[in-house]
C-alpha cells in the first residue's frame, strides 16, 4: 500500500512505468503491488557494487562517461576474445562518436594507464603501425571484480526472495 504522502500524478507516474517493465524476466514471482518493495531491496544490496572508491580508479574513470564505458567494453571484450582492436576499429563499432573523440579516450586512458599497447592474445598484426590496444591488469581486475561483486550482491537478494 502507498504511502498517504504520495501525491495522484506521482501514483499515476509510478503505474505507467511498472506497466513497461518486463517483470516476466525476473527470476522470482511479484506482482506489480509487489515488485516496487523489492527492488528497493535489491537497490539497497546493489548500491555498494556501483561505488568505485579510491581502490578502483579504471573502473572509476571509465564509468564517468557513458563515451568511455563503451570503448572500454569493446577494448576488454576483444582482449578476452584475443583479437585486435586499434583506434580506427573502436571508431567504426561506435560511429555516433568521432575518430577524434575516441582517440581522445584512448590516449587518456594509455596516459592513465588503464589501456596498454600490447598484441592480441591470438590474431597476428596485419599492418605494423597499428597498436593493439588491451586492459591494463589492474582494469582488468577491477571489472571482473565488480561483477563479481554484483552477481554476488544479486544471489544475495535473491536468496532472500525464497
């Protein structure tokens, strides 16, 4: 039951956004009445796995731009698939960025040192002046952490949905 504080546009808001949501997919039966209590309580479990502190600066520094996220994601995602990714590759998997702005990114993150020039675990270099780009070891640490960290976090909520 709502609270008497919430006012009638807020009751109306809060229904349409649960009526778009794909409460089938979640791995534990609720109701729409339900399903808002318990995804505070997830938020709540999930909160500190989003909090980078001064131990996690890649993971830190990567999320603080959606632009950044996602070219490190196509820079992790090739170091495990043992392929090369450059500059010019990332600019073409995200054309709604520049080549200017994801160099902009790259060149940040080698100076940093969350990105380092190191060949592909697998594919051979074709053309000599391309430098294959890869998470440092600590980046690579603190993402896998993390979701570690959030897988945890999420069995921990589901256990208390038993």
């Amino acid at each position: 039951m709502l609270p008497k504080s919430i006012n009638i546009e807020s009751v109306k808001r809060e229904k349409r956004i649960l009526k778009r949501l794909n409460l089938e997919k979640l791995p534990f039966e609720a109701s729409m009445d339900q399903f808002c209590g318990r995804y505070i309580e997830m938020m709540a479990d999930l909160k500190e796995s989003f909090m980078f502190e001064a131990d996690k600066p890649g993971m830190r520094w990567c999320l603080s731009t959606i632009k950044r996220f996602k070219v490190f994601l196509l820079i992790f995602e090739a170091n495990e698939l043992g392929v090369e990714v450059y500059k010019e590759s990332i600019s073409n998997k995200l054309p709604e960025y520049s080549y200017k702005t994801i160099a902009q990114i790259v060149n940040e993150g080698l100076e940093k040192g969350f990105f380092i020039k190191m060949p592909a675990r697998i594919e051979k270099k074709h053309d000599l002046k391309i430098r294959n780009i890869r998470p440092s070891e600590d980046l690579t640490v603190e993402f896998i952490n993390s979701n570690i960290d959030m897988i945890s976090s999420l069995m921990k909520f589901l256990g208390k949905q038993k």
